[in-house]
C-alpha cells in the first residue's frame, strides 16, 4: 500500500479485534484488510472473486496470514455471511458490483446484489451482535446537481441504477441505526484511485484506464470534452476515514458523510498529468462521446466528516496520483481478459 503509518494514527485501536470486510479481495476492501491486519486485528474476507483477486490479498497475508481468514462467498448467501459475521465487532461492507455503465446494461442484477447485499449484510450484523457496521456509499448519488461542493444536506438525485442502489443502502443503514442494536454509517467515496484498481474492463476507473493506456503506448481515451471533474481520493484516505468511523466513541446514527479531498482536477487535466508523470506527453488524449449516466463536476465538503469523525484527507492528489503510478509501472496489472459481465 501507500507509506501510510497506520501505527502512528490508531496505535493499539483495533488489536486482537476481530471484524468482517466484505469485499475484502477487491481494490479498496484489500487495502482495508491490509491496514487492519498491520493493527493486529483478526480479519474475515468474504468475496464471490467477482470484481476481486486473492493476490490483493498477499500484502496483508505477508504481514499475518494466521490472522487473515478468507472466504469465498456471496453476500446474498445468508448461511456463509452468519458464520463470518460470527463474533466480529465491526463489518466493513465493501462489496457491491461498480461501474455507472455497467449499472445501465444490468439493473436488476445491481438491485439483487447492491440493494438485497446489503440487507443481508445488515441482517447477519443484527443477528451477530456487530458493534457497527461501515458502508461504501458513493458520491453519485447526488446526481449532476450545479451546486458546488457537494454538501450532505442536498437532495439526492441519482442518474444511474448504480447510483440509486447506493442510495437505497445509505437508507437501509439508517434504518436499521433507528429501529435495532446496530450502529450504522455510510462514508459517501469520492473517486477512490490506488494501487490494486482493476485495469482489465472497459469500465475501469479512470486513472487506472489512463495508466493501462499510457504504459502501453497508446492514447488516453476522453469520454465528453474532458472539462468535467472530480474530486479524486487516494485509497488510504478511504482506509482511513472507515477507521475513524469504526474508532468514534459516540453513535453514529446512520449518518452520511462525504469522504474526498476536496479539490477537484479535469479530466484533460489528469490525462496530461499522467502522460508527463511517465514522460510520454506526446500521448495525447482522443475523444469519444460523452457517457449515460455520467455527472459533470464532483467536489466533496468535508465539514461533516470533520465534525463527525475527525476526517481530513492523509494524502493529497499529487502524492496519491504519483504512488498510483509507480505501483502501475512496476505491476502493470492488465492482459488481456476484459471481461465485463458481473455476478452475484
């Protein structure tokens, strides 16, 4: 992972704690499980391998393998999820099928996995007697509003089946914070981009898009005019922020709250950046038609994360987009299998 001291910020927090990571095997839930294990907690992966790679897993095995216990399975399996909720504290639940586009082309698969997922999870956390549950939300679900930064207070209004399962799990955690013995949060990500992203897809993310190109000599690829924005997060500040969710010592009730960095780069901006960063500024990016179900600008206000779990990003963009790079020119984990059809 990145040069993060996890040690330094949370000390002895999380030790001999035992917790459930869904998605553990994936981009952001390896980097989780990852940090976790370096705090001397004990902790479940479940993941289908759908979206995930049991090698994400091998920095964090490397460090205690004795303490990474990984399951393959399905959240919509309530017998499997029962028996690795069973005596966890805290469930990190990072599991959900990705991808705006993807959501468009398969929308009942993403309710059945995204929506239904996510009540199992809640379900099996209940019934376990799970301290607190973190959940991925995603800042689509605020839709292409004008209005900048994105604020919590506004009205969600998502453009994809994507965007609105997230949001229909946002609901679902405060649900069960208001009516069981289960605390609840969901951590609205902004752009997450790392080491361990999935290149091999033709919905990767966009850094991660950007790199397989460059790194293979060809040009960057622009969905639109490359004037919309984001707000791009490094992974450890998603590590982070679902850490201080899980350490606050009040309730969390449910609460949404934004996890970026709060500055926003263009697309143009990036894919020239990313060319100089591996000195090919001759590749200059092409053009395609702009993509459904894609918002314009993307900026988080990061007063409520502040306020509520003592968040502020660990890493900036610059540092992040640099380690990002690094890990892709050294691991260049793409081939040739882009295989792009989800399941459960």
């Amino acid at each position: 992972m990145g040069a993060t001291d996890w040690h330094t910020i949370y000390n002895d927090r999380f030790a001999g704690c035992r917790v459930l990571v869904t998605g553990g095997a994936g981009f952001i839930g390896s980097h989780l499980t990852e940090a976790l294990i370096r705090l001397g907690a004990h902790v479940v992966v479940l993941d289908n391998l759908s979206g995930g790679r049991k090698s994400n897993l091998r920095p964090a095995q490397q460090i205690d393998n004795r303490c990474v216990d990984f399951i393959e399975g399905s959240i919509l399996d309530s017998a499997t999820l029962a028996r690795c909720v069973k005596q966890c504290r805290y469930v990190f639940h990072q599991s959900a099928l990705p991808s705006v586009l993807r959501s468009i082309k398969h929308p009942m698969l993403y309710e059945q996995v995204n929506v239904m997922g996510t009540l199992h999870v809640l379900q099996a956390a209940r019934e376990a007697g799970v301290e607190r549950v973190m959940f991925a939300a995603s800042s689509s679900a605020y839709g292409d509003t004008q209005v900048l930064p994105k604020v919590e207070t506004m009205a969600p209004l998502p453009r994809s089946p994507y965007a609105a399962t997230k949001l229909a799990g946002e609901h679902l955690m405060r649900a069960y914070a208001s009516c069981y013995q289960l605390d609840t949060v969901s951590l609205r990500y902004f752009n997450i981009f790392g080491p361990r992203q999935n290149t091999n897809s033709a919905y990767a993310g966009v850094i991660a898009a950007f790199a397989k190109s460059l790194f293979n000599g060809r040009h960057p690829v622009i969905h639109g005019d490359g004037e919309q924005s984001r707000d791009f997060t490094f992974v450890d500040n998603a590590v982070h922020a679902n850490l201080l969710a899980a350490s606050c010592n009040d309730p969390l009730g449910g609460e949404v709250i934004n996890i970026g960095c709060g500055e926003r780069v263009t697309i143009n901006e990036l894919a020239v950046h990313m060319a100089r960063l591996i000195d090919r500024a001759d590749l200059v990016a092409t053009h395609e038609p702009a993509r459904a179900g894609d918002v314009r600008h993307s900026l988080a206000d990061l007063g409520r994360a502040v306020a509520l779990i003592g968040y502020e990003p660990i890493v900036d963009f610059e540092q992040g987009l640099g380690a990002a790079t690094e890990w892709y020119r050294q691991a260049r984990p793409w081939s040739d299998d882009d295989s792009d059809q989800p399941r459960a």
